[in-house]
C-alpha cells in the first residue's frame, strides 16, 4: 500500500512538472494546418505579431521583436529577429524561455540592446556573447542610449501617489486603500507607483550611478497608460534630454490634458519647459463646467494648452518638433506638428495645411519631416518643409506606422497593415517593397473577404466613407445576414485597421456582410466632420449609422430581416443607444465595454476631462443637457431586440457596472439578453484564452438571433 501511494505520488509529482515544463517551454512560429479556408479564432492567435524595430547604423540590418500566443498555455511569448534591408537571411536570435524585446543597435552596431525579464541586456548582431546591463529589483520598463554610447535613459517605476495614503505599518495583511484625491486608479490599475526617467552611466560592459531626473516629484514620464520610450529623446550632443511630462496632481490631473516638453541639460542639471512662456501662470480651472466653453477664452496660441509630446530634435540639433493639441480637455483635438527653434525661440506649426491629425512624425533631414496621419480612412506617410508645405509619400488601401529613417536619409523603414493583412515591415525607397512575410503561411491558407469602399448620402445630405466586408465565398445571388460596426474612440478613425478581435475578415468568413461607416466625428475628412460629435453623441452620428445601414439594405444580397449591431467603448454606447432607437431595423446587438448610462459614467471614469468636453460638463451642472438628456438607458422601455452585453472588471475607463446595469435592464423588461463578464480584464480582452471565447460567444449570439 506505501509503495503503491509512493508511486502514485512520485508519478503526479512527475507529472506536475512535465505540466510546468510545457508551461515553461518557448512559444514560437506556429506553422499550424488549418482545416478550411476561412478564419477561425485559433487562426488569429496562431498568427505573431510585430512589434518594436530597429535598424542597424550601416542600414543593412533590421532587428524586430515578434510575439507570438499560446491559446493552451494562455500566454504570449516574444523573440527577437533580424532581417537584412532587402529581405533576406531571417533570424531568430533569442530563443530563451522568458519573452526579450525592445532591440536596439548600440555600439555602431556590433551589438544590440534589447530588455529580459525586466532587466536591460546586449547581444552581438548575431544573437551571441550575451550581458545583463543592469542589476538590482527596479525593473527596467524601456531605455534609450545617448548618441555617443556613453548614457543611458531607463524607465523604472517609482513609488509616488499623493492621492494614496501610506499602509499602516501594523496592518501588512490590510489590503484596504485610503484615497484623499482623484488619479487614485488610471485604465486597470490602482496608481501606487508612476513611471520615471533615470540617467545612467554606461561604459560598455555595465550600466551605474542612475538619477530620477523627476526626483521627488509625484509626475509621470512617460505618461500613463500608453507612453514609451517615444516620450523622451537625446539631443544630437547627447547635453539635452527632452521629455514629455503632464505635471499635475488630484483634480488637476483628472481635468487636464495639458502635457508640456520639458529639456533638461546633462550638465548643469537644470530643467526648462518650452511649451510655456517664463511668466505662465496656471489658470484657475472650474473642474465641473464645460471645457469647450473654457477652451473658447484660450485666446493665445503660443501656450501649448493640450497635449504636447514626443519630442524629437533635429539632426543638427538646433530644432525641437513635437506633437501638439491646442485646446486643454480635449483629448481627440487635431494634432499638429511644432518645431520649436532652440535659438530664437520662435515657434511654428508646419501640418497647418494638412486637415487632419498628425500620428507618428520623424525628421528626414533639418529642413524636412515625414509623418503620418489619417485622410479618407487611410493612414498614410507625408512629408512636409518648415514652411509646411505637405505632401503624400503613400498610396494604397493600407494603414502605415512606425516610421524610421534609413541612416543614409534615402528611404523609411515603416509597419504596414490593412483591413487584409497583420503588420509587416516594409522599406519605402523610389517603391514601397515588403521585408517581412511574418503569417504569410497562415494568410496563403485563407479565403479573404473582398473590402470595398462606399460612400453613403447621409440624412443632411452630406457624403460618408463605408468600408463595406464581403463573405469569405460571396455570392451575389445570396443573401446575407449583415453587419452594422460602430466605431470607438469616440474618435478613432475607421482606416484600414487591422485587429486580433474585432476583425472584419473572420466576420467574413463566418459568412456576415459588414458594414464600417466613419460616421461624424471621425478624423481624416476634416475638422467640421471631426467635431460634430462634441457634445452631441446621440445626434448626427447615429443618423450617419443609419444611413450606412439602410444604404446597405437596398442590396439585393442583404437581408434586411437579418441585421445585426455591433461595437465596443463608444460603438457600445452607439449600440445601447440604438437599440432604443432604430425602428426594428435589427434583430441583434453586441455591445462592449459602452456607456449605458451617461449620468453614472461621468462620476465613475478616472480621466474627468473626458466627459467635461464630450458631455459639456457633469450633470448636476448641465443635468438637462443633451448627453444626460439622451442617454441610452432612458430608451429601456423601447427595447425590443436580444442583446449580448460584453464588460471587464478591470476596466476603469468604462467601469463594469455599465454593462451590467444594460444586462440587467434588459432581462428586466424581458429581453432575451446575455452577459460575458470578465473578471481580469481591462478595457480590451488581452489573455488567448479569453480572446477564444470571445470570439465563440460573438459568433453563437450572432448566429442564434441572424441565421
């Protein structure tokens, strides 16, 4: 009996640890046989993903991180490649069982620099003679060497809320907080630590002696919750260091945009913002009124009001540009590009002439900058002079990003994708020619849908983009159950995005039409079109909705008994809001992570500015106001169709309790709805498992109510 129950123990205990060693193991390239031609979700998340990239000084070698997903393991790994600049001689350099990434040339590029297990280490370019760089607890977050080699800039992260209370140091089990200001939570975590840039010594075999260069203050740089190591930058002489910072606390922080540069000198210490003039002083700043109406006594256009960052200077080094919003409170204002210059002080704005926003920018030379922006639902690459003059690099139905100037400043090294296609590097000489083919083994097994664009009379009689998806096998002799996408944002750009969950191509494949309208208050077709939506988010825009639906429905292949409404942070609020007002066009609704109710949505979110500028301030101030007025959960007793309502706990953006609230409503006046809650999630579903049944529980709602 002993011997038997040994066994059996040393047999689980065998066990457990082939279970941990496969847990453990690598995730690499999946080179999966799929059984049909149409997308399915374990298709999407074989397929990796590229991230950060580099390339070398010589300009013959690009080094890139690519992540790749284990659905059984439920979790992601990422390696490091290299690929020369005309496409040949793949390599997977890192091979470890812990994710390395962020490669960087350092050292002329003999070796690159690249982040493990929160630590900063270099390799030589062909993956060997590995260092650690950095030691200790402090985790490294991203870095950035000086020019000549000899510093670095690392992010850590600092222990620094005002807003939290120190722990009692009696009650190390207590797990309660003791908040006294807002910024007490930001997207899916309570703020106890905020990033910091440090500036450290490097000589080649070690990284020492780093400095908090916002030592003692309670700021962020990079910014929370998505800056990087685009936030901050080395002057050419490695003597200045800009930064992006929003240097407010509390209920300043909270109402706020208002992000500056700042330049700090390596050698005498000193910190300097050049966004603001000397004598600026902070205005006093009613935090529950409309910022709109505060943005209309901004009568000088030389503060940098809104946000201001990612900083670069100019090759020689007498320039800075960075990105720049005008108007404090509004997150989603035109971003134009500002080039400051260093001698005179003067200031200029040189995408004027370009009626939209600017995305990512770099310098091509000192008289010239590439950047890219949205227009006509595509993101494409421009170029302007400091007298900004703009002019289109790109063409084509796809979405760039990532730009990186070749060293011999003749071409860029860019990301590009489209509604069809995941990233891949390409180069962008005389022609555009792709480097990397990434999940083309995937793709080559795949029957896409055919994107069409169509452009729709809207109900004031103006013109609307759609960007119409085709069944994988489309047969116009059909009909088809279709799709109406609400975007989010509420004003992100409907471009040729493509995403790993709400993806057009596997709608397709499970034979849906879809529909994509940019509707009012998208960018790229100008400003009047952008901000229409301001203030007003049941107007115009959800008669743009339906104007894309009912354009659609007079297709022969649509049927109009089977559509369907679809959408997610502000689509979920577009589809809780029509589905008190759409007139039995549709037969199903999905929403996630939507406002239900716009009253407890301005007192729940943690960025109060949001809501201050798109609902005209808080509702005991504008409690008639057409936000609170019109808010989707005063339609209830209009519901009619089933509604899947899908939430994350960790979502503090758009709390819980929003979708929670609209499932409840409708199961209590008898709607046939359901609830996909998840417990560990934030704002977007990250974990492959919870991405899988994602996808399953859209589909089975869709097809339970549309086929």
């Amino acid at each position: 009996m002993n011997i038997l129950k040994a066994m059996s123990i040393a047999a689980l205990i065998g066990l457990a640890a082939e279970a941990d060693a496969q847990e453990q193991a690598p995730i690499g390239r999946a080179d999966i046989m799929l059984e049909s031609d149409r997308m399915t979700p374990e298709a999407l998340w074989a397929m990796g993903r590229i991230g950060s990239m580099d390339v070398s000084p010589d300009g013959k070698l690009v080094a890139y991180s690519v992540t790749y997903y284990s659905v059984e393991q439920n979790r992601s790994h990422t390696v490091i490649c290299t690929i020369n600049t005309d496409g040949s001689d793949l390599r997977q350099l890192t091979t470890s069982d812990k994710s390395e990434s962020d490669p960087a040339f350092i050292a002329g590029g003999k070796r690159i620099a690249y982040l493990s297990d929160g630590q900063l280490w270099s390799m030589d370019a062909e993956g060997g003679y590995r260092k650690q760089l950095t030691q200790g607890d402090d985790e490294v977050e991203g870095f950035k060497f000086s020019p000549d080699g000899r510093q670095v800039i690392l992010i850590r992260e600092v222990a620094a809320n005002p807003s939290i209370q120190p722990k009692e140091p009696d009650l190390p089990k207590a797990t309660g907080l003791v908040i006294d200001d807002m910024n007490y939570k930001h997207w899916d975590q309570y703020v106890t630590t905020i990033p910091h840039i440090f500036l450290a010594s490097f000589d080649g075999e070690k990284v020492s002696e780093d400095k908090d260069l916002l030592e003692g203050e309670p700021y962020e740089c990079p910014m929370l919750p998505f800056g990087g190591t685009e936030e901050f930058c080395w002057s050419p002489d490695g003597k200045l260091i800009a930064y992006t910072s929003r240097k407010k606390t509390g209920v300043a922080y909270a109402i706020s945009t208002d992000s500056d540069i700042y330049l700090y000198n390596t050698e005498t210490g000193e910190t300097e913002n050049v966004c603001k003039p000397a004598d600026y002083v902070e205005p006093e700043i009613d935090s529950t009124i409309s910022m709109q109406r505060q943005a209309k006594n901004q009568s000088e256009t030389d503060i940098n009001a809104g946000y201001d960052q990612d900083p670069q200077f100019s090759p020689d080094g007498s320039m800075l540009a960075w990105k720049s919003m005008e108007r404090d409170g509004y997150e989603s204002d035109r971003t134009r590009l500002c080039v400051l210059n260093l001698a005179t002080g003067e200031k200029s704005y040189v995408t004027e002439s370009f009626e939209s926003g600017v995305d990512e920018f770099v310098w091509a030379d000192n008289q010239r900058l590439f950047f890219t922006g949205v227009w006509m639902a595509r993101i494409m690459v421009y170029s302007t002079d400091l007298k900004g003059n703009v002019k289109p690099v790109t063409t084509g139905d796809y979405d760039y990003a990532d730009l990186h100037l070749m060293p011999d400043g003749k071409g860029l090294l860019v990301k590009r994708h489209s509604i069809s296609a995941p990233d891949d590097i390409y180069l962008i000489q005389k022609d555009v020619t792709q480097l990397t083919h990434e999940n083309d083994h995937i793709l080559s097994q795949l029957a896409l849908g055919e994107v069409k664009e169509r452009w729709v009379e809207t109900t004031d009689g103006k013109q609307e983009l759609c960007w119409v998806v085709y069944p994988s096998h489309f047969d116009p002799s059909r009909s088809y159950p279709t799709l109406l996408y609400c975007e989010g944002g509420p004003q992100e750009p409907v471009s040729q995005f493509w995403s790993y969950r709400w993806n057009f191509q596997i709608m397709a494949a499970n034979d849906y039409i879809i529909i994509a309208p940019n509707r009012r208050g998208l960018p790229g077709f100008g400003m009047e079109w952008l901000e229409e939506i301001s203030g007003d988010y049941s107007g115009q825009c959800m008669q743009d909705y339906l104007a894309a639906i009912d354009d659609i429905s007079r297709e022969p292949y649509v049927d109009k008994q089977r559509l369907g409404c679809i959408g997610a942070s502000f689509g979920g609020y577009s589809v809780y809001w029509l589905a008190g007002n759409h007139e039995k066009r549709f037969k199903a609704f999905i929403a996630h992570d939507g406002i239900f109710n716009t009253q407890q949505q301005y007192f729940e979110t943690e960025e109060m500015w949001f809501p201050n500028w798109d609902m005209g301030g808080s509702p005991d101030r504008v409690g008639e106001g057409k936000a609170f007025k019109e808010s989707p959960h005063l339609y209830v007793d209009k519901w009619d169709t089933p509604i899947l309502c899908i939430h994350s706990e960790k979502d503090y953006r758009i709390l819980s309790s929003q979708g929670q609230s609209a499932f409840s409503a409708a199961r209590m006046h008898g709607i046939p709805a359901q609830l996909l809650l998840y417990p560990d999630e934030n704002h977007w579903v990250l974990k492959p498992q919870n991405g899988v049944l994602w996808q399953r529980t859209f589909f089975r709602w869709l097809d339970r109510w549309l086929k």
